[in-house]
C-alpha cells in the first residue's frame, strides 16, 4: 500500500497581517530553556511532578515505587529480548518476546490494567531474535521486522499483521549471513518506511529503500568483513542536526560505538551513508541507545557492554560525543534502556546481568552521576530491559525476562498520580514592539477530581518578567490584555495540574495565545489556514469592533480570482476576538484558499486574506479511509466520517474496550465516497470506546473518548 503524506503548508498573506499566534502542543524536548524566543518549540523553563517526554502530552507525574513488585506476564522458554507494542485492534500495549529456543517467537496479549493472557500466541518459528515492532505499511496494526538467523538460511524479513495477531512473513533479503535487529525510518523522506539492518560478527551492512509499496531495492553499504551491529546494538537519531535521520550502533566484533551519518545528496545508494566512529575499545559491546540524556535537545547514546561496563556518550548536537562511564563493574551486563525510573525528572538507567541474575537501575542525581540501585537479585539469567505504557496509565512501565528462569515480568514503580504538579513555559519575546495581547485557549482532558489551571506573567525585559508576581489561576479561556498591560514584551505561562484522586490525572494537549500589533489600524484583521487531521483549520484575530464574519473558500491556484470564492456558512459567523473554523468539506492533499469578510458595526464591509493550506485528510480518496470522531474527546453528539473506494457493502459499529459492540451506526449498500454519520453518546459511560468500518475483507478501527 503505498502512503501519502501531506505536507504541511501554512502561508499567511493577509492584506493587513499583523496578528499572531503561539502554540504548544509538545514538550518532549525537556527543561532548561531559558532563552527567550519568538516561538515556542517543545522546550520549556522548568518543571515540578510534571509528565512530559513519554507522550507529547502534559500528566501528572507518579509518585515512584522504589522496592517495586514483580508482575508476571507468562512464561518463556529461555525468554530473550522483549518489547511492548500495540498489536492486536484493542487500546491496551501488548508484549512481544523472543527465545533462545529454536520454535519460539511469541506475544501475549494484554487484557488490560496490566493483566495479561499468561498463554503466548506464536508467531514465527524463530532463535534469539532481535526485532522491532512497526506499521511497516500503515494500516494501523503493528507489524515486525526481524532478523531471521535460524531456521537457515539466515534472512530479513517483515511480518505483517492481520490486525488480530496473526502474521505473514515477507521476505526482504533472502540471503544474509548472522542478520540481526534492523530498523525502519524514512530516511529519503518520501513517505515511506525504509530498513536498515547489519549483523554481528562480519556480514554486510545494507540499508533497504522502499519502492512504496514495502518491496526494497537492498543496497550493500559495506561488504562483507565489516563488523556489523550486536544482535540489539543498532538505534536512530539526527545526531548532526541536519534534518535526516541517521544511525548509530556498538559493534561486538571490534570493539566500536559507530554512527553512520545519512547524506542528503548521495547520488549512489550504496554511498548513502557514512561512518563516524565515537569511541573504540568497548569489549563485547552490547546494546546502543538514542536518548537525550542532558535534555539539550539533541540525541546522545547509552550503551552496554558484556565484559560489565555502562556508558553514556554526550552529543554536542554536531554527532561529536564524549564519553562518560557510568560502571565499569557490572559483568554479564546484557541490555540497558533509559528510564525515569523514579520520576523526579532526570533520566536513569535500567540494567540487567545474565551473568549475575541482577535487575538493576542506576539513579540519576540530576547531575548525571549514577548510583546502582537494585530491584532483584536473584532473577536468574537476566536479560531483555524494555519499556512501555503496558498499564495504560501514561506511565513508563519496566518489561523484563529472565532467560533462565524463563519468565516475562513488569514492575510496578509507580504508585498513582501525584495531587499537584506545575510547569513554566519558555519566555516568550513578542516580535512587536507594541503588542495586544488578547486570549490564552487550551485543549486538554479533566477527569472527574482533577483540574487544569493557568497563570500568565510578563515583562518588558527578562528580569522584569521573573521578578514580576503570576496572575491567575484561570479555569477556561481568558484575556490576557486584562493581566499583562499591553505594550509587554516578554510573555510566559504557567500550567498547573492537580487531581484528588491518585487513580487520575487531567492531561493537556495544546496551548494557544494571540496577541495582536498595536501599531496596526485599529479595525483590522489576520487570518490564518493551517493543515489540520480532519480538514482546513482557519483562525482569525481581530483588532477593532465587527459585528459579524463570513469565510469564503476557493481553491489554492485561484487564490488570486476574487470570483472563484464561494462562501461556507450560511448564517453569519458570530463576532470574536479570537475565532477558529474547521472546513471538513475539503479532499486530502489539495491546496485550498480562504478569505475572511468582516462587517463592523458600522456595517462598512472588509475582506482579509488570502490564507492558503493543503488539507490534511487522506488525500487518496479511492481507498478505505476512517477519521477519527470529532469532536474528541465527547461529552455529547460525535461526528464519525469515513470513505469507501467503491460501491458495496459496509458497517460501522461501536465497541467497549471489553469487546461488546455498544450499537452498529451503519450496516448495508453504501455508495462509494466519503460519508458522515452522527453518534449520540449521551447514555454511555465515561471512557474509551473503539469503532470500526468493515468494507469487503478490509478492517480500519479507531479510538474515541467520551467525558463527562
């Protein structure tokens, strides 16, 4: 199947385009910014009992459990690597593990909360694999990719998944001698997943470009006799900056902590790459990971190696690293993986010893110096670290196996959310000189007994800003002109969360404040058009009195044509500082302008723009396609859309997370095309809910969260 990506085009040429918006919705690039900026990246100030990498959204931190308990989640002959994924259609994170064992290559499947079906589901016959899951051809399942080293003939492969669990093995490279983990990243950007995969003693190094449809042209990057990557030594990353993405690996054979840079340029596929080696001397080096250790905002490595060294390798954002060894007495060392193991906001280490039957953390002081901690010292053959939200609580939960205890555990280190926690944003430098500023709007989720408050400060220097005292707490959208005097330069926010309930925690998705120039005319107005998942998101700020709004629509080559504009709403819109307009009546990948006519109370007309954006829903309208339900989450009516390439028979219907279908929206003939049908959720229970299109043999599921 080949993917489409819609590339997001945001071009602002209103006739007076003298308004703006700041938005934040991800704040995975950390603390510490306290540079003032005219943007807002996914940086922020500082932090206090705030969850903010794992999820691109804002939770409450968990209070940590030091002296966790060990969960079982089945039993596996000589349990070996593991991984926590989504493979089957329901929401909760399954696990997928592998064997030292010819026959075994199985997953469990998770019934939620952290319950599993002890019983493993087979997928492959296979031997010490090393694999990654992914949706390789993007119908929303989880596939595997996987290096195959015994049964022989050794070979690459992807498994695709039914949906259900159920695998069918494709091969990508019939022919490659001891092949370990590979790894799937867009590396040419042309909107597919392409491969990239080595071994461990002295095969090939080959990447594989994907042609679109998951068939790869393969292309030898070193011949045989170079040593490749340990079986789970090979991670991505940008490790120079440059906008691609590159990778990086320990090499068992000789020693090496490599990264092979991708080059933009390359006109020979097989010179795609090119290698930079970190660090030599690393005996039988182990694993290699991409973490941002420092929260700097570039991607350094954290490796293992057997002979019982721990190291991280700072990057200085230009792929130049520095070693800093965290152990060097930790013998039989196998995996580590980086975990904020007790959520104070600093990233540790997660360990395990085959050697010593350890499972061990190593506590970050928050000045990345280490102290070995230990949860259990007696798991006999330890081996496979991971993490994943297994407990579907936005929480990082350990995964372990024990390879000669033959067990598949999680470890419970959280103890529920903690009641409060805050979070300052990077300064804001307004790019006027004389600003209006006008309304701060969020988007998030409160549970019942949880709360999301604002406070805004500003100042006409950064001094004057973090001297100045916090306005608020604000519960719903508010002005900021009635808090900061306008003519401010320097903007900050700062969002509190808090929940009475350690079961639950108010989430936050995005930040918006607009603010306007006051050295503009006093009756003016900006537009802007943004791609948006289920259309054209359209925003206008307002300067001066109007009394009503029309939006006007043409396509993006007769932006100029005052004539080709047709009109969208059939009453007026209603007068607003700040006003949003979501136009889902567009075809995804097409370009589209849009002009605002304002009225003011004189009833002198005007009109604003044009403002151009490509849409962003699926823009091959001959395939199956399912939006998600908006809004979401709902507190009443849902607005499902979906499109049929052909005509013939389909149903959509409503399910809980046990599986009972709450109630079927559609079942027969229906033409082929796009489709809306409403859902009225007002006697269903607070949650999560799944709904699914069935048309022919084909399946597409989504998920829905209704409020109350």
């Amino acid at each position: 199947m080949r993917r489409i990506t819609v590339v997001i085009l945001v071009l602002v040429l209103a006739l007076s385009a003298f308004g703006s918006r700041r938005r934040q919705n991800d704040w995975t690039g950390g603390p510490g910014d306290t540079d003032p900026d005219s943007i807002w990246g996914t940086t922020f100030y500082t932090s206090t009992s705030i969850n903010f990498y794992y999820f691109e959204q804002l939770w409450l931190a968990f209070s940590p459990n030091l002296t966790p308990t060990q969960e079982h989640i089945g039993n596996v002959n000589g349990a070996y690597y593991v991984k926590a994924g989504y493979i089957d259609m329901d929401s909760y994170m399954d696990v997928v593990v592998s064997s030292s064992d010819a026959s075994i290559f199985v997953w469990f499947k998770n019934l939620g909360n952290g319950v599993f079906d002890s019983s493993p589901r087979s997928i492959v016959p296979n031997q010490w694999a090393a694999f990654n899951i992914v949706d390789l051809n993007d119908d929303g399942f989880g596939d595997i990719i996987i290096g195959i080293d015994n049964p022989t003939p050794a070979h690459l492969s992807w498994l695709e998944n039914d949906g259900d669990g159920n695998f069918t093995e494709h091969v990508v490279d019939p022919s490659f001698t001891e092949v370990d983990l590979p790894v799937a990243v867009d590396f040419d950007h042309d909107s597919d997943l392409d491969l990239f995969a080595g071994a461990y003693q002295s095969s090939p190094l080959r990447w594989y470009e994907n042609q679109g449809d998951e068939t790869f042209d393969i292309h030898t990057l070193v011949p045989s006799g170079h040593y490749g990557a340990e079986n789970i030594g090979l991670t991505t990353g940008d490790f120079n900056a440059d906008g691609w993405t590159d990778v990086a690996f320990s090499c068992r054979g000789n020693g090496e902590v490599v990264w092979w840079e991708y080059l933009e340029d390359w006109t020979d596929p097989t010179l795609a790459f090119t290698e930079h080696v970190i660090y030599t001397g690393m005996t039988e080096a182990y694993t290699c990971e991409a973490f941002d250790m420092d929260w700097d905002r570039d991607p350094d490595l954290v490796t293992s190696s057997r002979n019982g060294r721990i190291d991280w390798f700072e990057n200085d954002g230009a792929g130049n690293f520095t070693d800093h060894p965290v152990t060097s007495s930790y013998p039989g060392c196998r995996e580590v993986y980086p975990i904020d193991a007790d959520y104070d906001g600093d990233i540790d280490i997660l360990g395990a010893t085959e050697t010593g039957d350890s499972l061990d953390w190593w506590e970050n002081d928050g000045g990345l110096n280490f102290t070995q901690r230990s949860w259990n010292t007696s798991y006999d053959g330890a081996h496979g670290v991971r993490t994943g939200d297994i407990t579907d609580t936005k929480a990082p939960i350990a995964i372990s196996t024990a390879r000669i205890e033959d067990t598949v555990d999680w470890w419970a280190i959280t103890e529920g959310f903690r009641d409060q926690g805050t979070l300052d944003s990077c300064i804001l430098e307004c790019e006027y000189e004389n600003p209006d500023w006008l309304y701060c709007v969020w988007e998030g989720y409160e549970e019942t007994g949880t709360d999301i408050a604002f406070y805004v400060r500003g100042g006409n220097d950064v001094d004057a800003l973090l001297a100045s005292s916090w306005s608020g707490p604000f519960h719903s959208q508010f002005d900021i002109g009635d808090q900061i005097q306008d003519g401010t330069r320097y903007f900050q926010y700062r969002v509190e969360l808090t929940s009475d309930n350690p079961e639950v925690s108010s989430s936050l998705y995005q930040v918006d404040v607009y603010y306007l120039d006051g050295d503009a005319a006093a009756d003016s107005l900006a537009v802007e058009a943004e791609t948006h998942d289920e259309g054209v998101l359209v925003t206008w700020t307002a300067a001066g009195e109007f009394s009503s709004f029309d939006l006007l629509r043409a396509s993006a080559a007769d932006a100029d044509r005052r004539e080709r504009y047709v009109k969208l709403n059939e009453l007026p819109l209603p007068a607003s500082s700040v006003s949003r307009y979501l136009d889902y009546d567009v075809e995804g990948g097409r370009g589209y302008a849009y002009l605002i006519r304002a009225v003011d109370d004189g009833g002198l007309v005007s009109e604003y723009g044009p403002a151009l954006a490509v849409a962003g829903k699926d823009g091959e309208m001959n395939r199956l396609a399912l939006e998600q339900s908006h809004p979401n989450p709902t507190t009443g009516l849902a607005t499902i859309a979906f499109n049929l390439p052909a005509d013939g028979p389909a149903e959509l219907a409503v399910y809980d997370l046990s599986g009972r279908r709450v109630t079927t929206l559609v079942s027969g003939e229906l033409a082929a095309g796009r489709h809306e049908v409403g859902f009225d959720t007002t006697g269903l229970t607070a949650g999560v809910y799944l709904y699914r299109l069935t048309a022919g043999d084909a399946t597409l599921t989504r998920r829905m969260v209704v409020s109350r």
